[in-house]
C-alpha cells in the first residue's frame, strides 16, 4: 500500500468559545483554534484536505507563538507549489472556514459528500456558517458514505456536526493518520474518558458516534482545530 505524509498548513486562525468544540463542556473558556489545509505528500498528484480562510487577522502575541500561521499563498509556496497547481481538494465539510480559497484553485477537483454539498446549496438559516455560493463554478464531484478514493486514502462518512462530514484516513508508515470530517481539537478525545461530541452539531448523537469511530480506527488522530497541530512540520513526523 502507498504510504504518504501530512503536512499541515496554518492558514489561518480564530478566537472562539472551547464550548463551540466540545458539547456541553468548556463553555466559557476563549481558546483560539487553527485553521488548517492539509497538504498530503506521497501521491502523483498535488492533494490538499481543506482549503481554509481566505482572510484573517491574528495578534501578534498569537503570531509570536504560531509563526506558521501564513495565508493560503505563502503557505503553498513553502512547498513550491501554487493554488493553479493544486489537483484535487478533499473537504471534511463546508463550513466557510473551510473552503474559502477553493475559488483560487482553480484546476483542482473538489470531492465532497453529496449531503453535505446538498446542505451547503440549501442550508437551514440556524447554521450561519455556509456560505451558499462559495463553490458556484468549480469542479466538484460529490460522493455517498464511506469511499475509496486511491490507493491508501479513503473517505469515511462521520456526520453530526455537519449533515455530510467525512474523515481522511491517509495510510502512513506509522500507521493510520485520520482528518476527523468534524471541527474538533485535542479535548473532544481525552485519554481518560469518551469521547465529546462537537460544540456545534446539526445531530449531537451522531456527532459522538463519528467522534467514536475515529478514535478507534485511528493510530494517528489530528484534531482539525488544534493550534498544536499547526507546530508540526510533517505527520509522521
């Protein structure tokens, strides 16, 4: 099997609520969470999980702390490669911070479950973080429940915190890596307890569920919100 490596790009950052990670817990402590495009190495084309924030300010006392926090150009360009020349875009899911800068990748082929590209083109007015036309001209190619997209890559359909969620399960020499399909970071898998469910939820039940499967099919876990994340050059590393 193709083995390949991770490497998370920080493109970007937010203050927020770790009540909005975990469900009914940590409400009122501020936290900020990174925001991530993947960039995983190891296959012949350019692939990118995620494409992030298109803007964003950060202080700098938090810039201090996470120099690796760059935008969506400078970020693709420490590993010589621009948005034209990204192949293919896998999203966990649409909330906005999520794929804000598919426009500028604009050869790419954005794969997606289908009821999670349903939910983005109609989204229910309680849900204020879909943006209804952000994918509007691109190639998007949508998929239905757990899927094999490539030798060592598959897509794994965790819903509840998005109708659509879908995890990555990338084959690396040191195990399984999985990019939940879910906004999370390290508190949502406590070494001591179950699992927490995510903060925000369109189905709270399923979102423990999805957050259940992960952990136990992963070797490797990488919360997609966790500013410990973006330190890392490489998983493995």
């Amino acid at each position: 099997m193709r083995e390949y490596t991770i490497h998370p790009l920080t493109v970007g950052a937010r203050e927020t609520d770790q009540g909005i990670m975990t469900y009914l817990r940590g409400y009122g402590k501020t936290i900020w969470m990174g925001v991530y495009a993947f960039l995983i190495k190891g296959a012949e084309q350019n692939i990118l999980v995620d494409t992030g924030l298109d803007q964003f300010v950060v202080p700098d006392h938090i810039l201090a702390e996470y120099p690796n926090i760059l935008d969506f150009e400078e970020s693709l360009a420490r590993f010589d490669l621009s948005p034209e020349s990204i192949d293919l875009i896998i999203h966990t899911h649409l909330h906005n911070d999520h794929c804000e800068n598919d426009y500028k990748c604009t050869n790419a082929k954005i794969i997606v479950q289908k009821a999670e590209y349903d939910f983005l083109l109609n989204p229910h007015p309680i849900d204020y973080r879909y943006f209804p036309d952000l994918l509007d001209g691109l190639n998007v190619e949508t998929v239905e429940g757990d899927f094999h997209l490539m030798d060592g890559i598959d897509l794994i359909l965790t819903p509840g915190h998005t109708p659509g969620g879908q995890s990555v399960a990338v084959h690396t020499s040191a195990g399984l890596a999985v990019i939940p399909g879910f906004c999370c970071n390290s508190k949502n898998f406590p070494a001591d307890g179950p699992v927490v469910a995510p903060g925000v939820h369109t189905d709270a039940i399923a979102g423990f569920e999805s957050a259940q499967r992960v952990r136990k099919m992963a070797d490797i876990l990488i919360p997609l919100h966790d500013m410990e994340v973006g330190k890392m050059e490489k998983i493995p590393a």
